[in-house]
C-alpha cells in the first residue's frame, strides 16, 4: 500500500520568521502519526499545508497521492479535519452541527446521529453546543470530522485544555478511530499522549524535525539510565553504594533512587534481599529527549 | 445546491435563536414605529392655546361657520381676570390671552413661541376681517379653498413605515454581515468550510439569501403593524415594487458590514463600527424625519448612503402611488454600491486574526 502521505522537504516563512523550514516526512497508510513539540514549533503550520489550507512557500505535499494545493474537492471527502478552535455553527445543538456537516458531504442524518452515539453523546444531542463541556466539543468536533468516514484525519491538539479524565476518554476514542483502519495524524505538546498513542513521532522544534520514529526506539537511543526506586530504610545509601558501585544512588528520606544502566542486575539484587518495597521503575521518556535533543527542559 | 441549502438552514437558525439579534433587527425598530406612530398619529399640528378674558362676543357670537374653523386651531379656556390669564401666558402655560374692548380686539402674547403666536394673530385677523366684511353687508368676493395634494388620508404613518423599515434592514443586514464575518474568523468557520467539499459561492449565497430571507421578515412584520386600523397605514398600488428595491439594498448594507467585518478583530469592535455606520447614515437618510428642508449639502451628502436611495424609493412605490418603473434608477445605484463596496471589501478581507 502507498503511503497516505508524504512530505518533501516544506517551508513556510511569515517575514523573517521560519514558521516550518524544511520537513520532510512519509506517513503510512493506517499508521497512527503524531508532530510533537511546544507551542510555536511549527506543528499547526504543518498540518495545515498538508491538510491544504495553506500554500507552502517551497516544498511538495502528497496527500493520498494528489496534491492538497489547490483546493482539490476531490480529495477533501476523503480526508477529515479537527482545527485546533471548535468550529461550530452558533447555537446549533450537537445534532444540528453534526447533521450540518453531514449534510456538507451528502451523508443521511442517520449516520449522523449513529457518530454521535459512537463519541457517547446522545444524551446531549439537544444541548447547544456553547454549553457542552470542553471533553464534549471537543469529542463532537472529532465526530464531525468522522462523519462522512474519511480515510485521513487530521486532528489539532485535540486534548489541549482538557482535564486528565477527559483525556484519557477522548485517547480510547481515538485508538478505536485508528484501529478502524484510518491513518490518524495528530498534533500534541504532551509528551506522554504521544508516547501512548502514537506509531511514530516527529519531534519538531523551531520548524524543523529533530528527530522521527517509534516513541519507543527513540526513548531506548537515548540510553539514558532507568531510575529504580524503593522505600527508604530498607537499605542505607552506603549499603546501596556498596552493592551497585555503577549506579547513582540518592535518597530523599521517602524514597532510596539508583540510576542505573543495568537495571537488571539492580533489580534480581533488590528482589534477593527482599527489598522490593514501594518498588517504581522509571525508564526515560520522550521529554529527556527533547532535553537531550535541544538542550533545553520541555515546556509544552 | 445541498451545500446552499443547508448552510442557509444553519445561519437562519442561528439568527432566530439570537436573541440580541431578533431584538434589534426586529423589536427595537418596531419600537421605534410604535412611539412615532403614536406620537404622530393626527397628524395635525398642534393646537395653540388660547385664553379669552371675561366677555369676548366678536368670538363667542361668531357664525358656526366661523367658530368651527377657530376651533380647528386653537383651544380657547375662559377667566374674568386679567392679571392671572397674563400670568399663564408670560410662563408659557398659553399662547395667547384675548380680550374685546367695545370694537378693538387686544391680543396679549408671548415671543417665547413664534408658531403659536403666529397661529392666533392669523386666527385673529380672520375673525376682524369677516366681521368687518359682515359690517358692509356686501357678500364676500373673493374665496380660499385649501386643497392638500396628497390623499387626503396621507398620514404621519405613511412616511414613518418605510423610513423606520429602511433603518431595520440596514441595521440587520450590515450587524448581521459584520458579526457573521468576525465569528467565523474567529471559530475558523471559514477554513473548516474550505476544507469540506461545499463551494465557496454556496456559503457566500446561502448568507447573502438568509440575509434577504430577514428583510423580507423585516418588511411583512413592518407592514403587518403598520396596516392595522389603529395605524391606518395605507399601501399604493404598486407596493410590491419595494421587493426588489429591498433586496437590492440588503446586498447594499452586506457589503457594509462585510468592510466593517473585514477590519474589526472582535463581535464589540464588529457591532460598534456597524453602529457608527448606520445611525448617522440612518438620520442623514431620513428614517426618521423628512430631509427635504435641510440645508443643501445634507442633501447632496445623503445620496452617498444606499439607505437614502432606498428610502426614497419605497416612498415612491410605497406611498406616493408613484410606477413600479420609477425605482429601477434607485435600484440600480443600490446595486453599485453593492459592487464597489465589495471590491474593497475582498481586498481587505482576512483568514485569520494574526
């Protein structure tokens, strides 16, 4: 199968400033996408050329083999678009939005209502949708974006400003959007969501990719220590010291921490002094990347 | 077509569940008719007041005929005591005090107001004149007969409903454009419209259709008012001919609110241009009192809005039982305006705020 998207080498400046400067990226078909990177780094940017509400200054976009640009309405039924801002129609309730946007691409309102059901919002399809909850527009939007069953979907940020109950509800439904077999791109500034959702992650900065691949692999090219930690008192830090020379060991008077590169050996020592108490395990996460990458603490 | 249909479906609801709009696209001018309307319903100028001290026989033992015409004009009380009735005349009680001393009529007055004044001296005069003519016992030569040149029904009414209506549409169409155009910016609409497969000219005809489908609301609401007997507005023959008229000048006030929309970042800086465009357009054009004895270059500066040209328009076929052909020139300078101004308009417009 072709890949549903590929990116050459595209760059966007807004006078002197370089909003994307030269992204090149493939995305395959049924993958689950993800652009990561703080506020400003570029990633709405380049949605949006892919998605073909800009023009690229430079650069080639292929979007399910056409190109987005110009507007091509032959390829917008076959994409679905979540913007960042809930574009809504004002004082319409759910259904009446939903059955709007339907009706944009010639789908009955039956199928409307049935996505409805499927974000789990037909007990508020009366409701007009400036008094919906922020995980509730923001499942809508994804349910009008769904629709007409486009076989791309872009989403922008779709979890920004919502709260972590209502995250974790809208990242079921988006891993039951992308095992239905739709190609999912989306953009976050949450480390953790794209580690849990995402195929593969770019990790942008400044317009520019730093680094792509599987969250994953790209946590374990790091090789950063893995921080192992129990309850403090049941081994003093010198004790510690003594039986792992490699490792860091710190203790804050709640927990006993080593930093260590081999954690497995750290772990069966642990186990044989049954001294597993209040036991965590923390490998490092897409956010030391980012440090290691730039040089530079995250801040979404 | 689907496209048209139901984006025009979504707009209208969301006009008619705005309560802010309803309110002024509909009430607030109605309003606006009822007070005028009430206010001005005789359409007679107001009688001025008269009071006569102690016995004035040259007016109390008039003819009927006489009587009946001092009556039309003024409102007479009666006192037997000079200083009082001087007094009410001095503070502006009354225009004027009368008293007959043998053959001499003495009119006491005040200048504080010329018009009523002016109304008694005239009431006055004739009362002398005929009665010094009945003196001569000759019969009267010379005769006045006052014709007014409008149906004698003409009302107040009937230039306050298509002023006040002119005013509604403008205010409707030119919020109703601005707000439309700021919202969506702001929400991104526009952009997520874009990317479904409805055509711009779709969304484009489906808000410039809503916004007709309201003046047209604007109008039978209007009329519907109006044409009651307590108003007693009274339509000429060829009424229908302010349809188009109208519709015309909605495209007019659009492209206003879409110039307003263009530049405004936010709905308060949006209602606030569109407010500062359409009351000074809305007096200048005579939506609430006639223009026609305003200094020259008000006039000449009143052509400049569409509302003036519709206005008179529908005077015309509204009221003046002009030809349903006389507002094709009115017509057609509406419908100039509605493409210089949404030139400029598509020039200035924007995506996005930043």
């Amino acid at each position: 199968m072709p890949p549903s998207i590929v990116v050459t080498d595209i760059r966007k400046w807004y006078g002197e400033t370089h909003a994307v400067d030269g992204v090149s990226f493939e995305v395959e078909a049924g993958e689950f996408f993800g652009i990561l990177g703080p506020n400003g780094a570029g990633k709405t940017t380049t949605l949006e050329i892919i998605e073909g509400l800009r023009k690229a200054d430079a650069g080639r976009v292929s979007l399910l083999g056409l190109s987005p640009w110009p507007r091509n309405p032959r390829l917008l039924p076959r994409i679905g678009v979540q913007l960042q801002a809930s574009s809504f129609f004002e004082r319409l309730t759910a259904r009446e939005q939903i059955r709007t946007f339907a009706a944009l691409y010639g789908v009955p309102p039956a199928k409307a209502d049935e996505m409805l059901e499927v974000v789990a919002l037909e007990d508020k399809a009366d409701t007009r949708t400036e008094k919906l909850s922020g995980g509730q527009v923001q499942r809508l939007s994804i349910a009008c974006a769904l629709v007409h069953g486009p076989e791309v979907v872009f989403l922008d940020e779709p979890t920004a400003a919502l709260d972590p109950q209502a995250r974790r509800n809208l990242w079921d439904l988006l891993r039951d959007i992308n095992a239905q077999g739709r190609t999912v791109v989306l953009t976050t500034h949450y480390m953790d969501e794209a580690e849990l959702l995402c195929d593969r992650v770019a990790i942008m900065d400044a317009g520019k990719i730093l680094q792509l691949g599987p969250p994953a692999s790209l946590v374990r090219g790091l090789e950063a220590p893995t921080r192992i930690g129990i309850e403090t008192g049941l081994l003093s830090i010198e004790e510690a010291k003594q039986v792992f020379p490699d490792a860091d060991v710190e203790d804050d008077g709640v927990s006993l921490t080593m930093s260590t590169r081999n954690p497995a050996v750290v772990l069966s020592t642990l186990a044989d002094r049954n001294a597993l108490r209040g036991l965590s395990v923390r490998g490092a996460t897409l956010e030391d990347v980012f440090l290691t990458l730039t040089g530079r603490e995250y801040r979404a | 077509m689907k496209g048209f249909l139901t984006l025009a479906r979504a707009m209208f609801l969301g006009w008619r569940r705005d309560r802010a709009a309803l309110f002024f696209t509909l009430l607030f001018p109605l309003i606006f008719l009822l007070i005028f309307g009430s206010l001005f319903k005789s359409g007679n100028a107001p009688k001025a007041k008269v009071i006569l001290i102690g016995a004035v026989p040259m007016i109390e033992q008039a003819p009927a005929a006489v009587q009946d015409r001092i009556n039309d004009v003024l409102k007479i009380t009666k006192v037997d005591d000079l200083d009082s009735a001087l007094a009410k005349v001095k503070n502006g009680d009354d225009a004027a005090a009368i008293e007959q001393r043998g053959n001499q009529l003495v009119v006491h007055f005040s200048r504080s107001d010329a018009t009523a004044s002016g109304a008694v001296f005239a009431a006055v005069n004739s009362i002398v004149e005929g009665a010094n003519l009945a003196a001569t016992g000759q019969p009267a030569r010379f005769q006045v007969d006052a014709q007014q040149v409008e149906d004698k029904s003409l009302k107040p009414i009937q230039f306050m409903t298509p002023g006040i209506l002119g005013y509604a549409i403008a205010l409707g169409a030119t919020f109703g454009a601005a707000a439309t155009l700021v919202t969506w910016r702001q929400k991104k609409i526009l952009r997520r419209l874009t990317l479904s497969p409805v055509r711009v000219q779709s969304v484009i005809t489906a808000r410039v259709v809503v916004a007709m489908g309201i003046a047209l609301i604007q109008m039978a609401l209007f009329l519907a008012v109006a044409l009651t007997p307590y108003f007693g507005l009274k339509l000429s023959r060829y009424w229908w001919m302010a349809i188009p008229l109208i519709l015309s000048a909605t495209l007019a006030f659009l492209s206003i609110g879409l110039l307003a929309g263009a530049k405004a970042k936010s709905m308060e800086a949006a209602s606030a241009i569109a407010n500062l465009i359409t009351i000074p357009m809305a007096f200048l054009s005579g939506s609430f009192f006639p223009i026609e004895n305003t200094p020259g270059w008000i006039q000449a500066l009143a052509k400049v809005f569409p509302l003036r040209h519709l206005n008179v328009g529908m005077l015309d076929v509204m009221v003046r039982g002009k030809g349903p052909l006389s507002v094709l020139p009115q017509i057609g300078i509406l419908l100039g305006f509605t493409v210089v101004l949404s030139a400029i308009a598509a020039r200035l417009f924007r995506w996005d705020d930043v």
